[in-house]
C-alpha cells in the first residue's frame, strides 16, 4: 500500500534533490547540455562571489531576528494568555489568525502599511513626533531586511503561541503553588518552573522556526525580490533568481546544497546547545 | 500591579497590530481610490462595491480562483489518499523494513523543497507538465507527503493490533481493515492534515511560479503578483484582491477554530 506514495515522492522528491548534487558541478544554462566543472562551483562561492557572502550575512541576519523575536514574543503571549478564560481564547484565536492567510496577501498589506508617504506605520510616527523612525521601510539597503523579518514575525507568532500554550498547560500546576508558597514572585516563578519545563517545547519552537526563516521565499519574494539592490536576499531566494533570471542553473544548485548544509549545520548546533542546557 | 499593566500593554499592542491592518484591508477593498490614501485606517465615508465589480470585469480572477480551487482540492484528497494508504502499510509492517520506510520519507522532512526547484522545473519541462494544473497537483502532492505520512504514522501505531487481528480472524481483507478501522478511527488526525494542506497549498506561491506562466493556468496567489504591478497604484484594487483570496479561508477558520488551530500546529510543529 506504500508503493504508490513511494513512486511520487521517490521521483518528484528524493530524485530532484539528488539531481543538485549532480547539477552542483556543473555549468548549465538550462538549455544546453551541462558541462561538468568539477567543484569549481563551490569554492567560486566561497572566494570570488560577494553577492554569495552578502546573502549568507542577509540569511543569518534576518534568521536571528526571526527565531529571536518569534520565539521570545510567542512565549511571552503564551505565558499571558495560557489561562482558559474566555478572553484568553479570544485573543489566541485573533492572534493565530495571519497564520492562515497567504504571504502574498500578507506582502501586500503591509507593502501598503510600510509606504514611506502614506503608509501607517510612517503616518503612527510621525503623529506621535518620532519623524526619525519614519523610514522608507522597503525603498532603502538598511530598512529593508528587518522590515521583512518583522512582517515574517507578526505572520508566525501566532501559530508558535499556541503550539508554547500546549507545552504549558502540561506544567503540573502544583509546581507553582509550592513556589507562591515559598514566596516566589512572577519572575522567579518563571525562572526556576516554567523555563526549565518549557526546553523542551522552546527546542522544537526554535528548530521550526529556523527552518520556516530560511523557507520565507513568498514572503520576501512577493514583497520585494530581494531588493533593494540584494539587500533583503537571502538563500531561497538566491536560488530561485540565479537560476530563472540568471539562467545559472549549475550555481544555483550549488547554493541549494549550501542552503541544506547550512540548515542542517544550525539546526544540528541547536539540539546539542538546548539539549546539554536541559 | 507591574505584571498587570504591562500585560494589558503587550497584549494591547498586539491586538492592534492585528486588528488594524485587518480593517485597513476590509475597508480599504470597500474605498475609492482617493480616500485609502486619505484616511487608511477609518471606515469608508460611502461604501462602494466598484473595487468588487471592477476586479471581476477586468481581470481573470474568476479563473485563478477556480484554478485554486481545483488544483488545492484535488491535491488535498490525493495526497490524504496516498498518504494513509502509505502510513498504514508503514505502520502494520512490523519488521526493518517499516523503519526504513518511515526514515525514507521522514529524510523528506530535512530537506526543504524549495532547495530542489531547478531538478523540478528540469523534470517537469522534460515531460512537458509545465503550465498544466495536474502537473501543479503532482507536485504538490510529492511536497505535501513526507509530513503528512509524518502524522499519520504516528497516529496508526497507536491503534491496537488486537483490533486488527480480531478483524482478521473474521476474514477481513488488508484494504478492509484500513477502510474500517484505521480510516475510522483516525478521523481527527486526518482533518488535522487535511485543513493544514488546505492552507499551505491554497497558500503555496513558489510551486505555481515555478511552474505556471499562461493566464488562464495561474492559481490565485501568482494572479494577485501580476495585480500588484498592474494595480502597483491602487490599494483598494490590491485589497479587494487579499479579501477574494482569503475569502475562503477566513470563513473556515471562523468555523473551525479549533480544528484549523490543531491541524495548522501539528502540521508545522512535525513539519
């Protein structure tokens, strides 16, 4: 009964990521037979293509961001909100809410809201008088990157609450009545109780959340393609536009391979960082 | 009391942070051109359906909704399909091999699919599958399976085997068995995976980008890129897009709460 499933994924998966490999020695346009270059790909990569270098500063930038913030601000609305009141699940239900819609949608609502003239945010700042932090949020090499990684943010909390509100609510509540009762307050009740219980769940939170970082191709392809001038490239987006606009399939698929190294490197670093802690 | 304000603080911000770009969406779609750019955020002054009209008179989304629609349904049901079928077999084969199998398609999981595009895009030019949506379906099945076999797995282990054998003492077949116990019993397992595909597919831009260039082939996400340039000085045209985009989902996830909540989590959190 597996064989049919096994047919489609072994062909249209397994085969197509065993193809890079091949295709990571080559040099190939897409139309022409490949012409076989050996390794020269990867250390071109390395030593002679700031573009690749640039990308991989982009990459762990806008990564760190992610897995920092979302990880942090789920956990903090997941602790507000862990209670089953019915304003709690009111509001989990509205926050869980971006997750379900498409990033494309998600680009063009706030392509609007970052509009340097017009849009809300500039509008918010400069209302309250803060004219220096109105800035062309997706017109400019500095903004750029972090105004995505805040759009990928407020699309993904959510959904990383709810999955940190399950973790919670398997805390033994009698964990915390001995800490009040030691005099504990809030905070150290969240040090010595809920953080050492909630590794676990924090492990898988940043694991998925550093895999869905470097995955975030609809977002920033649909928001601006990597622009301005790269800045808010990263991998997947790198590939997509090397091979289909550069026609470099070869490249491209050398940096796929990187992209996986590069995924299994940090997600390898996380287990044994979270791992010994807990 | 400093617990308390700052909480009603960051829960406030957040809400807002929701809430009103939400309804600058909503009532921007309902807005002329002019007043979005004047007050964003306030409801409009005269509602208007002309954004709505418009859309539907100049555009093809008619076609990339129903395209959506098709190629998302039709990958939904197939991959449940294929996927249960696997994960049975998976999980009633007892020795290595089951093991092997489940490591095979689990090694789908570390792999982001988006990293494999340029084998793809060779392989479906090959065969001639580009802008063809059975060629969209295909491939979003091959995408969708490992985590789906992921899930459901680990669902069919926990069924008894003495439930199975008891069936098997009175002569049921193995397709049998899966019909009336397996499919049966996992019915919220397979909810879970059906809505969290439904979302990433209908959701899904890099397959049909990679794939899709013609018209009348386009799924709903890669018509409202063309919309953006086309409409690159229009919000409410754009907006009026977003809310027929997301239409479908909105109205489901207002109906299942709960299911899209457990399924769209279980999904990423084994994806």
């Amino acid at each position: 009964m597996t064989v049919p499933a096994l047919v489609i994924y072994s062909s249209l998966y397994l085969y197509p990521a065993l193809s890079n490999l091949r295709y990571s020695l080559t040099r190939w346009d897409g139309f022409t037979e490949p012409e076989f270059v050996g390794l020269r790909n990867f250390t071109n990569a390395l030593t002679n293509d700031d573009l690749f270098t640039k990308v991989l500063g982009n990459n762990v930038e806008f990564s760190l961001l992610v897995v920092i913030f979302q990880t942090g601000f789920s956990l903090l609305f997941a602790t507000m909100l862990v209670k089953n009141t019915r304003a709690s699940v009111f509001l989990r239900t509205l926050y869980f809410f971006p997750t379900i819609l498409s990033s494309v949608s998600v680009a063009m609502i706030w392509a609007f809201l970052y509009d340097p003239n017009f849009g809300a945010i500039n509008v918010f700042f400069k209302f309250i008088g803060l004219d220096s932090f109105a800035l062309n949020w997706l017109g400019s090499e500095t903004a750029t990157l972090r105004a995505i990684a805040f759009t990928q943010i407020w699309f993904h909390t959510g959904q990383m609450m709810v999955v940190y509100i399950a973790g919670l609510q398997q805390i033994p509540q009698e964990l915390y009545e001995a800490a009040e009762v030691d005099g504990a307050t809030r905070w150290q009740q969240f040090k010595a109780v809920t953080w050492p219980m909630i590794l676990p769940t924090t492990a898988v939170v940043m694991a998925y959340t550093t895999i869905q970082s470097f995955r975030a191709f609809d977002l920033v392809y649909a928001m601006t393609q990597g622009g301005p001038n790269n800045s808010s490239n990263i991998f997947v987006t790198l590939i997509y536009l090397t091979a289909f606009n550069e026609f470099r399939f070869g490249y491209a698929a050398m940096q796929s391979i990187y992209m996986i190294a590069f995924i299994l490197f940090l997600t390898g670093v996380q287990r044994r960082v979270l791992r010994t802690r807990y | 009391m400093f617990y308390k304000v700052s909480r009603l603080f960051a829960l406030s911000v957040f809400t807002a942070l929701i809430i009103i770009p939400s309804l600058v969406v909503v009532f921007g779609s309902f807005k002329s051109d002019l007043e979005i750019y004047d007050r964003p955020v306030a409801p409009p002054i005269d509602w208007t359906i002309a954004n709505y009209q418009r859309l539907f008179r100049d555009s093809n989304i008619e076609t990339s909704f129903m395209n959506s629609v098709m190629v998302t349904l039709s990958s939904v049901v197939l991959t449940l399909i294929l996927a249960s079928f696997a994960s049975f077999g998976i999980a009633r084969i007892v020795h290595a091999s089951g093991k092997f199998l489940f490591a095979l398609f689990s090694l789908g999981l570390a792999i982001p699919a988006a990293t494999s595009i340029i084998a793809i895009f060779e392989l479906f030019v090959r065969f001639n599958l580009t802008n063809s949506l059975p060629g969209l379906v295909l491939i979003n099945i091959a995408s969708t399976l490992p985590v789906s076999i992921f899930i459901l797995t680990a669902f069919f282990k926990q069924i008894p085997n003495e439930l199975y054998e008891s069936a098997s003492i009175d002569g049921a077949s193995a397709f049998r068995l899966y019909r009336s116990i397996a499919l049966q019993l996992s019915r919220p397992s397979m909810s879970a995976v059906a809505i969290f595909l439904f979302v990433i597919i209908w959701n899904d831009l890099l397959y049909p980008l990679l794939l899709i260039t013609q018209q009348d082939k386009k799924t709903l996400p890669l018509s409202m890129l063309d919309y953006r340039g086309e409409y690159s000085t229009s919000f409410s045209m754009i907006f009026t897009a977003v809310m027929v985009a997301s239409l479908p989902m909105i109205i489901m996830y207002v109906m299942m709460q709960r299911s899209f909540v457990a399924g769209l989590t279980a999904g990423a959190v084994k994806g």
